[in-house]
C-alpha cells in the first residue's frame, strides 16, 4: 500500500512540474513577445482599455496609501502658508490643473492620465497630497517636486490645496499677488542657506 502511494506521488510530482514550468514559460514568453512586438499602442492620445485604466487606478491608489506616513503640520490653516503655497501654485501647476479664470492649456489639453482640476477638491488626504506632490507618479505627467523643493515649501502648497475649492477667482488671485515671495526668491534663499549651512561647517 505505502509503495503503491509512493509510485503514484512520484509519477505526479514531474507532471505537476512540468505544468507549473510549462504556465511560468507561457507567462514570460508572452510578456516577452507582448513587449518585444510593439502591440502596446503607448500613445498618450489612446485611452487605456477599461479593465488596464481600473488595474492602473488601484495600482496608484494603494501605492499612495501605503506611502503617505508623514505626520502632518498642524499649522496647515495658516494664512501665511497658504498664501505661499497660492503664490507656488500659480508658477508650477497651474499650467496643468488650471486654476479658476484660467482658459485650458496647451499642455493641460495633451495629457493623458488628465491632470485633475484640483480646485474641484481631491478625495486624497493631505499626507497623501503631500506624498504626491514630492514624489510624483510614474508613467503619468505628474513631476516630483521634492527634487527640487525642501518639505515646508511642499506642505505650503497642500494647505493652499486644502482651501482652493472655497476660493473665487478674485480670491485666488488676490492671494497669488500677496504670495509672499516670489518663487523664485524663496528657491534663492533656499540655496543661500545652503550655502551658509556648508560654509560654517568649514
Ligand atoms: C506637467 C503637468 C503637471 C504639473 C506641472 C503638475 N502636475 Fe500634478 N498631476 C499631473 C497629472 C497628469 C496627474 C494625474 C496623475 C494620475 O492620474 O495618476 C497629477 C496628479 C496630481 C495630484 C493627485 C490628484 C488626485 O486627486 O489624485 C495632486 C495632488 C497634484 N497632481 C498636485 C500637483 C501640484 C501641487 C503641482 C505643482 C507643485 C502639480 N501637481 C504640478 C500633472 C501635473
């Protein structure tokens, strides 16, 4: 009885083998031929399949959430922050999440995944906006700022975020003006600091 059951297990064991190999064969061979033939049509003015768009929103969403950690600044309804941020927005995003008075632009119209509005609100949380903002997301337009931007400037901008669906035009625009500085000011004050920093360690 145990020889027979010990037959039996070793002329199924290879087959089983066999078949596993066999699929894992199929899967890398086909990858292999799906990207080496040029099928995938990688335009971006080719919308994705449905069930390729549903797999790559699931993909970015539980990719954000499992990476959003930062504690959050409780200062986030600040007025200086958000005129800051207001006055960041208006230079690096506006371009392609527009911003209310602004007619679509050239570059908002090419993309693809399409740059939400952002002054619609977001269903993301303001770590994850954050997360975001820093990092950027793969295979879409979204950069990362945090490349070139230090974490309060990008928290500057999220609390901007978190009050833009309230703002009016006018609102938006007053704010942009008495953005405290200008961009590219606060980047050269960055740098100066750097700068500082590495000289009195010296
Ligand atoms: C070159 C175009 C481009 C610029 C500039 C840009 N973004 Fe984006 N952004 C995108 C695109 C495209 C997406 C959508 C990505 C996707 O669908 O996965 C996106 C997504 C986002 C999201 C996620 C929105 C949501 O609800 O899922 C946030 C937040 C965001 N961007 C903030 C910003 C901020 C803040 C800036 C400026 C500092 C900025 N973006 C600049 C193209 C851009």
């Amino acid at each position: 009885m145990r020889l027979f059951e010990m037959s039996t297990g070793n002329r199924r064991s290879p087959a089983i083998v066999a078949i596993i190999v066999g699929v894992v064969v199929a899967f890398v061979g086909g990858g292999w031929l799906f990207a080496y033939s040029g099928a995938f049509d990688i335009a971006a003015d080719t919308p994705h399949s449905q069930p390729v768009y549903w797999l790559m929103q699931k993909v970015r969403e539980h990719s954000i959430v499992a990476r959003a950690t930062d504690p959050v600044p409780d200062d986030l309804a600040d007025e200086k922050r958000i005129a800051s941020g207001a006055g960041q927005y208006a230079e690096m995003c506006a371009s392609c999440h527009l911003a209310p008075g602004m007619k679509r632009t050239e570059i908002n119209r090419g993309l693809y995944p399409r740059a939400p509005e952002l002054r619609r609100g977001s269903a993301l949380t303001p770590a994850e906006e954050f997360w975001v903002i820093k990092h950027g997301i793969k295979m879409t337009g979204m950069p990362a700022w945090g490349a070139t931007h230090d974490d309060a400037i990008l928290w500057d901008v999220v609390a901007f975020l978190r009050k833009f669906p309230e703002l009016t035009a006018e609102q938006y625009q007053t704010l942009v003006k008495t953005a405290p500085k200008t961009h590219d000011m606060q980047q050269m004050d960055m740098s100066n600091s750097h700068e500082t920093r590495h000289e009195s360690h010296q």
